[in-house]
C-alpha cells in the first residue's frame, strides 16, 4: 500500500506537489502570469477536505517522510488525484489508481465518477487508459478563468453494472 490517510502536517507538502504539477500540466488552462496557482485557497479546501467525516484525504508514500502524490475520495467520487511530477511516465500513477480503484469499491456503489479539466489532455489520456469514459456532463470550474470540467465514470470491481449516468 502505497496510500496513507493525510493528516495537517501533510498540508504543506501536499500543496507543494499539487501546485508543481498544476504549473506544468495546467500552465494552457490557467496561464500563470493571468491565473497563478491558488495556493492559500487550495490549502483551504484541503484542510476542510480533512476535516470533512465525508472524505478520505490521501497521501502517496513510497519513502516516509516524502510525499510523491495525492487523492481525495468521497463515497464513489474521486475529487483529487496527483503525482509528482518527478514521477511522471514511471508507472507510479497507475499503481495509485489501482489503489484508488479498490477504495472507491468499498463504496458499494456500481460506477465511480471524476471530474477533469476539458483542456486537460494529459490526465484525460490517462484515466482513458484507465478504463474511464467521458460523460456528456459538463461543470465550470470554481477557479477564474472557470475552466469547463467534463465528467467520466467507471465501472467499479465486483460490482453490477448499471449503465451511464447510474451515481
């Protein structure tokens, strides 16, 4: 296992691997001299994510005490999901996921759904690979310049598949 429970002490660091990977995979989506990475309220809605009974806040481990990716779940959602970016094309992410997969299972719930950033073409290939599929569901993001997100869900292991749009 690869996935520990995140605790406050985590914060900085967490926030550190997620704002070096934004800069990089998101830089077309939210330019930084315009839209730079939000950091005090990113940390804010992780500390209320660990606060929240409702969502289980992950820290991925290899070597303690660093931290070499992220995830957040809540029931059959998966909210967060990040490496490294020294981890990037190693396999480290896939392994992540398995792990993630598992979790949400518990859930009990047939299908698992995400949101990513439409213009997010790295983590779209990714969860594809992963077996995901775009939904015909469309949000905005939250963060200027308000991104559109698109929906994807997968079937969960050992559950009865219930067809698209089943949450």
């Amino acid at each position: 296992m690869l996935l520990r429970n995140a605790t406050t002490a985590d914060l900085p660091e967490l926030v550190d691997v997620q704002e070096a990977g934004a800069r990089i995979a998101l830089a077309h989506v939210f330019p930084q001299d315009v839209h730079p990475f939000p950091r005090a309220a990113i940390r804010g809605r992780w500390a209320s994510e660990l606060a929240d009974p409702e969502v289980e806040v992950y820290v991925a481990v290899r070597r303690e005490p660093t931290i070499e990716g992220f995830a957040a779940v809540r029931v059959n959602e998966l909210l967060h999901f990040g490496t490294a970016v020294d981890t990037w094309g190693t396999g480290f992410a896939t392994t992540i996921h398995s792990e993630l997969v598992q979790r949400l299972a518990r859930s009990g719930r047939p299908t698992a759904w995400l949101r990513v950033f439409e213009q997010n073409h790295r983590a779209r290939r990714f969860y594809e690979k992963m077996g995901w599929t775009p939904t015909q569901r469309l949000t905005r993001s939250t963060y200027a310049p308000y991104p559109t997100l698109i929906d994807y869900e997968t079937s969960l292991p050992g559950a009865a598949t219930t067809g698209p749009g089943q949450r």
